[in-house]
C-alpha cells in the first residue's frame, strides 16, 4: 500500500476509534448528545473504538512491516487522540457560546 | 498496615493512596521546577532538529537553485562523480575522505577528508568539509552557517560549556523528567476518566487541564523520548558496566564496532595502487538494501595499495541506528566484509536510538514527531506556568509575591516566551550577517544568547503581564516577517518556491507564519485578560480565571475576587492535586 494512503487511513481509523470511545464515556454523551446512553450501546461503542484501534495497528504493520507499522501507528494514535481532544472542546465551546 | 486487623482494609488503602499521591504530587512539582526551564529548551529545540536538514537549507538560500534540478537517480554515477571530483581536484592527497550522497531532503553531495595518518600516532580528527553539486562535482560555495545543527548539538550539549559538561546537564535533567513523568502518572488518578477532558475558563483548573491533556494524549511519546535519550548516551552515563566486560582495548574496538560504522583511520602502505571503481559497488549495496538506502562511501587511504572502501546504509524506513555497512578491498573492489547484523543487545540499543532520532522517519512520522515534542514543549511550559498560577492564589499578598515566587514568574517569561524570540532571532541571523564576517557561524550562536539574554532581562524590568505579552508579541513579530525577511534576502520569496513547487521554502515560510497565528494568540489571549478585569469585577459570585499563556488572567480574577477566591479556587483542586 502506498505510504500515504496507508497513515491517512490510519488516521482516520483512529479517529473515529477515539470518537467511539469518547462517546462511551457519560460526560461526553451528555456533552455532545445532549443525554446518556443505554449501557449497551456505551459498551458496543467502547468495543467498536478499540476495535477500530486494533484495526489501524494490523494496517500498519500489514503496509509497512513490524517496526516501521508499530511507529506509523502510534504516531497516528497519538495524532488522533489530539484531534479528538481538541474536537470535543470547540465543540464543548461552541455549544456554550449559543 | 493491611496487618491491623482492627482497621477496616478499606480506608487503609485509601488513606495510603492518599499518602502516595501526595508525595508524588510534591516529588512532581519540585523535580518540574528544578529541571524544568532547561527541558523545556531542551525539548523546543530538539523538537524542531527534527527538521534539522530543512533548517539549515532555509539558512543557505544561495544553494536553492541546486534543489530544484531533480537529483538524478543514478545513484552509482553520482558516486563515481563525487570519487572523481576528490581524487582529481578537492583532495587527492586526503587519508580519508567521506562522501555523504544527496538524498531526498538534501539534493547536494556533502564531503569530508583529512590528512593521512602516520603509523603510531594516533588519528586526528581535524577535518576538511566541502559541499559538492553531485551533478558535476564541483564546489559549492555556502555560507558559514550553522543552521538547523545549532539547535541539535544546543539539546544534547548545550553551549559556550565544555561539551562533556553540557552532556551530564542535559542527562541530569533528562533523569529528572523520567521521574517527573512517573510521578505525574501516579498523581493524576484519573487519565482515563479525564482522557479528553478540558475545562475551559475555570483559571487553575484549566491549566491544570491542558497540563493533563497534553501530558496523557502524549505520553506515549514522552516516555519514548526521554527513556531513549538516556540511552542515546548511556555509555557516557554509565559506563562501567561495558568496562567491566570488556576491559582490554581490542574488546572495547570490538564493542565499538557493534555500535557503530566508525572505523580508525589505518596509515597508508608505500605502494601505490589505483582506486577502483565506486559504481559497481554502489550497485551491489543498492542490490542489498534498496536504491535510496545508500547514504555514504568512507575511502582509506585512496591511491594506495591498502585502500578501502566502506559503503554504509542510510538509516530511512528502517527503525534501527545498528550499523549497515560493507567493507571493499579499494583496488580490487573484491567485497571483505558485511554487517549485516549486530548482538541482542546492540540491536536493542539501535532501536531505542532510531526512536529518539527519528531518521527512519517519512514525512508524516516526521511531522508527528515535531507535533508531539511540540506538545510535550508545552506540556512543560504549561506545567511551569501551573505552578505560578497555583501558588499566586495562596500568596498573603498577591501585590508583593516572595522573592521565590518571583524568581520562577520571571524564569518562567524568560524561557517560555523569550526562547522562542531567540530562535527566531538565530533565524534571523543566518540570514542577515554580513557574509564576510570572521567566524560567521559562531556570531549567529551569539545573536542567540545576546538576543535570549536581553528576553531575560527584559523579563526582570517588566510587569510580569507586560513581559508576557510583549515577549511573545515580539516572537510573533519575528516569525511572522521570516517570510519577508526570505523574499528579501534571497532570489525568490514565499511566491516563488510556491510556484517552484520547492517545499523546504516554502514549508518553512508556511510553518513560520503558523507560528506566528500561534504566538500571537498568545499574547493576544493575555491582553486580552487584562481587559476583561471590569467584568470579572462585577460578576463576583463566577470569576472567571485565566485560561492564557500568560495566566495574567488568573492573577486578575484572583485581584478581583478578593478574599473568598483562594478558597474557591483550592475547592475546584482534585484531591491529589490540593495541598493544604
């Protein structure tokens, strides 16, 4: 797989991993859905964002070999916890700010 | 204590865990506030030697015509040429000569040599270095510059020190950040409730926030990079244990030889003999490694009967600095030796290096290594700055803070803020002193410190929110003109490289003005506090605290305030973090 390919769709496999497991956390349900979810849908989401995790590191190693995929991927991780973060709080501002 | 049978097991453990962070939130705060102005100078600058080699060409605009002309993938002539040029006209009267072949991020051949070596003395290290065009072996003429090496050697061996000194500094620290970072995990408790929490507005707690944020979403990366920092010059640090095993100078050769590629210089043989071809070999190492991993050919004793030829791989797409090399006898070109693995432990080693150094790195691993030292440069400017904001809403009287408290507000602006304005005015420098300047390169290191110095200087004679925001108006300033001061002080400014599609020009001006929004933002974000403080005034019951870099906010809510705000703000300190 051609490199860049490979870590912008590591990327954003790790971002919506994040996105999941955010929203299987109550204060980020209530913050960006404005209410709790059931227990069972936080814990589907919990599963499917580590899973989505897992997903980008078997990518990573797949495209780019052991050392160089398990690097790729905990740049991406790293990257995608960022942008997660950062999202939640324009978000987080902009609802406020209404 | 689990043994008192009487005391329930319960609030043992919780009264112990109470004890442990608290230690751990005091081991955090003072090991922070010792070491932490010099890694976060230590992390700024070894964060942007990521971009080492962009650096330095940004500083040498006179050499930008030659990144244009594609660089022939003909590896193997660009070699012979490079061989061609040293025998015949740049050094053919050299013991050694090492030829650096151009690479993606560098289109021209660097070259180096020194004088032969006489039997039983030992090889002197005294060096000639020339930049070569690889498309026709001549010289290039550059300006005397440090460029983006001034800010790699400054992290690792600081300067106007003897470089051993600088060493044991920066590993100090680098010890200290280690113990920082575990003891940070330990007091905050709740990382992954708190994974993508931010209070925005709340003073403290949003500095203590973003300190969290940017420490967890990090830490991966932090750990990494300070663990193998300390191993990057372990042997220096600690080494008897590899004096112990290997006591006799052929072991400790041999030792070396697992390291690294280096090789001792050997003196010639009498007997001349001619050099042979490079090409073929470069072809045969290419077979090996890949087209793009041949990275540079060390010659001995060219011309002579005992002339050899090592050919070493570059350190791209592979997460390993173990050394790569094949040893050729330099007249027959008959292969004698190749590295092609090294010990458990030697490859552990390479490995942990490759990871600080990153020169494995494609582009975007290399971007999110500038980004995550980046981050980690703030995580430790935050955590600075967290203890003014901390300590200032228990002072008895926040008009006329203690000595203490002063020295580190004052600290704080001078290498937070004033760092940065240094760093642009060393940019400033490759660019802007005369040409003919005797001993160029070291001026433009003096317009660093000259430049630094006046920030701290600056930062004693100012109110401490001024200070702020000049300081990082100023850095603003500076990074936004880089572009300007490109356009004027080379053939074509940002336009130019942009239509030339030449991306170390114009990446840098972009990144430039990034950080100009950035820095800005930040002073911007101070005044803007200081505006506010009518406002805060009238709604008593919420102050609003400081959320900017300058955290004159905080200071101004707790002014405003008055009384009840420092009971307040210690209200909203988790438990681990309150110190009573």
């Amino acid at each position: 797989m051609n490199p860049h390919l490979s870590h912008l769709v590591g990327l954003l496999l790790s971002v919506a991993g994040f996105v999941l497991l955010a929203l299987s956390m109550p204060r980020h349900q209530e913050d960006v859905l404005g209410h709790l979810l059931a227990a069972r849908a936080s814990l589907l989401m919990r599963c499917s964002g580590w899973g989505l995790l897992t997903a980008a590191l078997i990518l990573a190693i797949q495209a780019r070999g052991t050392g160089m995929g398990l690097v790729s991927w905990a740049g991406q991780l790293s990257m995608a916890a960022g942008l997660v973060f950062v999202g939640l709080l324009i978000h987080h501002r902009r609802k406020t700010r209404r | 204590m689990r043994q008192h049978s009487s005391t329930p097991p319960r609030s043992a453990t919780a009264v112990r865990s109470r004890g442990i962070r608290q230690t751990m939130s005091d081991l955090h705060i003072w090991t922070g506030l010792l070491v932490g102005w010099l890694l976060y100078a230590i992390f700024l600058t070894g964060s942007v030697s990521y971009f080492r080699e962009e650096i330095s060409r940004w500083a040498q605009p006179e050499a930008a015509h030659a990144g244009k002309a594609a660089p022939s993938p003909d590896r193997p002539a660009i070699a012979q040429r490079l061989v061609d040029a040293m025998q015949t006209r740049h050094a053919p009267e050299a013991g050694r000569w090492t030829i650096t072949l151009p690479s993606a991020r560098d289109p021209l051949a660097s070259v180096s040599w020194q004088k032969p070596v006489k039997a039983g003395e030992r090889a002197r290290r005294a060096q000639q270095r020339a930049t070569l065009d690889p498309q026709t072996g001549d010289r290039i003429e550059l300006r005397d510059t440090r460029g983006g090496d001034f800010f790699y050697r400054f992290h690792y061996n600081l300067h106007y020190l003897p470089v051993i000194w600088g060493r044991w500094i920066v590993g100090f620290c680098t010890m200290f950040m280690l113990v920082a970072i575990i003891s940070g995990i330990i007091t905050h408790k709740k990382i992954f409730a708190d994974f993508f929490t931010f209070r925005w507005g709340k003073g403290q707690r949003s500095w203590l926030d973003a300190h969290n944020g940017l420490s967890v979403l990090g830490l991966p990366f932090h750990l990494m990079i300070t663990y193998t920092g300390l191993v990057t010059l372990m042997l220096m640090f600690m080494p008897w244990g590899a004096e112990r095993a290997f006591p006799t100078p052929a072991q400790q050769n041999a030792l070396r030889a697992e390291l690294s590629s280096f090789r001792e210089p050997s003196p010639p043989s009498a007997e001349k003999a001619p050099l042979t071809g490079v090409a073929d070999l470069v072809r045969q190492a290419q077979a090996r490694w890949g087209e793009a991993h041949v990275e540079r050919l060390t010659i001995d004793n060219p011309g002579h009967a005992n002339a050899t030829i090592v050919i070493r791989r570059g350190d791209g797409e592979r997460v390993s600095e173990s050394p790569r090399h094949l040893v050729f006898d330099g007249v027959s070109g008959q292969l004698l030796d190749s590295r092609d693995a090294v010990g458990h432990a030697a490859e552990t080693r390479g490995v942990l290096l490759a990871l600080h150094t990153g020169r494995f790195a494609d582009d975007w691993i290399r971007w999110f290594y500038l980004i995550l030292g980046l981050a980690g440069t703030a995580m430790i400017g935050s955590g600075l700055v967290l203890w003014t904001v901390k300590r200032r809403a228990k002072l008895p009287d926040p008009t006329r803070p203690h000595f203490g408290f002063r020295l580190v507000e004052r600290l704080n602006i001078a290498t937070v803020a004033g760092l940065p304005v240094a760093m642009a005015a060393f940019l400033w420098g490759t660019r802007l002193l005369p040409l003919d300047l005797a001993a160029r390169a070291a001026r433009e290191v003096d317009l660093f410190f000259l430049v630094w110095a006046l920030m701290a200087a600056h930062a004693c004679l100012r109110a401490p929110r001024r200070a702020w925001i000049e300081q990082w108006a100023l850095a603003s300033l500076l990074l936004a003109l880089t572009p300007v001061l490109d356009a004027l002080t080379s053939d074509r400014g940002l336009p130019g490289s942009l239509l030339d599609g030449d991306w170390v020009f114009a990446g840098f001006d972009l990144v430039m003005l990034v950080l100009a929004a950035l820095t800005a933002s930040f002073a911007w974000r101070t005044a803007r506090h200081q505006a506010r403080v009518p406002a805060a005034r009238g709604r008593k019951n919420n102050p609003k605290g400081g959320n900017s870099p300058g955290e004159s906010g905080a200071l101004r809510s707790v002014k405003a305030a008055g009384e009840n705000h420092p009971a307040r703000e210690a209200s909203i300190v988790p438990a681990g973090e309150a110190r009573s």
